[in-house]
C-alpha cells in the first residue's frame, strides 16, 4: 500500500508512514474479528475463539518498547531526502 499512497499528489513522503499504519491497524481489527467469531476446540486461560490474548499481550508490549523508540531515533537523523531514496529502494525494488 505504501507505493500506491506515495503516488497520490496530496501525500507527502513523511505521512505514508501514518497513513499506513492505520490501513493496518483497520485491517487488523477486521482479521481479528474472524479469529474472534470461531469456536475453538481448545480453550486455554486468556483465549478467545483462536486468539490467545496472554501471546497476544507479550508480542504487543514487546513491540512497543522495542521499535517505537528505535524508529523516532532514526527519523529524528534522517534528512527528508534521504527518507524519500530509503522508501523508493525499499518499495520499487
């Protein structure tokens, strides 16, 4: 998705991460209600249809701590234009 909103005029470089995000993010929710829906024929301590939320608590934190302040490092000593060269070779390869 990422190319595609690069490409619309009204888009700039530093909003297709934003934007993306919540694309995924509204997505998510959509699977996960599927996964939530389903009976399972297992039914452990925090588990919903086939959602484990006691696994689903560990990766969220875990990603949270790790790579929210690692990527606003990394923003922060970023020129724009070499965003703009990074995300061209990472999504037009």
């Amino acid at each position: 998705m990422a190319p595609l909103i690069g490409q619309l005029k009204s888009v700039k470089a530093h909003q297709i991460a934003p934007y993306t995000n919540a694309m995924m993010f509204i997505g998510g929710l959509g699977s996960l209600y599927g996964y939530l829906s389903k009976n399972s024929t297992y039914h452990f301590g925090w588990q919903i249809g086939y959602v484990n939320f006691s696994i689903v608590i560990i990766v969220v934190l875990s990603a949270f701590c790790n790579w929210i302040f690692f990527s606003m490092k990394i923003r922060g000593k970023l020129s724009p234009h070499l965003v703009k060269k990074t995300i061209r070779v990472l999504f037009y390869w």
